[in-house]
C-alpha cells in the first residue's frame, strides 16, 4: 500500500510539472535516517491522525528542524475524515 500512494504522489507532481523536485522515501517516523537539523522547512499533512504515538513522531521531526524551525501542520479529527470520506 505505501508504495502506491507514492506513486498517485509521484503521479500528481507530473501533472504539476514538478517531477524531480520530490525525492519519496518510506521510513519509519519514529526513528528517521536524516541527520539532526537536515531540514529548514518540515510539511505533515493529514499524518498525526493516523499515528498510534504521534509525540515520538514529534520529537523526530523537531530533532531533524534546523535552528530556523519551521513546521507547516494540519490534519483532521474524526469528524473532518468522515466528511472528506463522504
């Protein structure tokens, strides 16, 4: 399953023109392979809602932000899925 959202994903950014631009990786969120502050800017999307310990997954990401530190975040609750789900 995981390598076929990345191909919707890898899919989407063709039709945008912005193939390349994206490297995709599968790993797993509580213990990532990027070095500490790898990272001026982290996106997460619709993540926490569906994680079982969504705080080791924050330490993670705040482990691999730059001084700089900039996370763009937002996700559903329940009732927000069941209407994007509708």
């Amino acid at each position: 399953m995981p390598g076929q959202k990345q191909d919707i994903s890898r899919l989407n950014f063709a039709c945008y023109e912005l193939r390349g631009v994206v490297d995709f990786k599968i790993q797993n969120a509580r213990c990532l392979s990027f070095p500490d502050r790898g990272f001026d800017v982290i996106f997460c999307i619709s993540v926490y809602y569906h994680l079982e310990i969504p705080f080791q997954v924050l330490e993670e990401i705040l482990r691999i932000l730059s001084l700089k530190e900039k996370i763009v975040s937002g996700d559903f609750n329940k009732k927000g899925m069941d209407i994007i789900n509708e």
